[in-house]
C-alpha cells in the first residue's frame, strides 16, 4: 500500500478507515477514508462493490491514497 502523507493542512498524521453500506440486493457501496487524527479532515472515495473483482475495490483504497497525498 503506498505511504499516506500527513496532512497537508495542520501536518497531523492520517489513518485509513473503511466503512459499507447498502442499499439494497444491487447495491453495496464500499467507503475508502484517508483521516488526519489531528484536525479530522477527511478524504472520502466510495464504489459499488457488486460483482466488481477484488482488484477494482483494492483500486479504491489506492485512488483515495494518491488523492490525499497530491493536496497542496
């Protein structure tokens, strides 16, 4: 997994989190988190993880990492 910076607005350092949630039999959205422990900003990525290959979901957590570490 790639390294998560800290924050990039009070230098806090920052966890990952997940959390899921559905909708109905068609829909099971995945939530990927980056947190800063220190100020609670957050960066958020969510999918749809019916029929989608363990890859693509593994993806998600990536895509939110990349997000948070390329925030000036």
């Amino acid at each position: 997994m790639t390294e998560i910076k800290k924050c990039p607005f009070c230098g806090g350092d920052a966890k990952t989190s997940i959390g899921y949630s559905k909708a109905s039999f068609e829909q099971l959205d995945i939530c990927a988190y980056v947190i800063c422990s220190k100020c609670g900003v957050t960066k958020r990525g969510i999918m749809n993880i019916i029929d989608q290959p363990f890859e693509k979901v593994e993806g998600l957590f990536e895509r939110v990492i990349e997000d948070w570490n390329s925030r000036v």
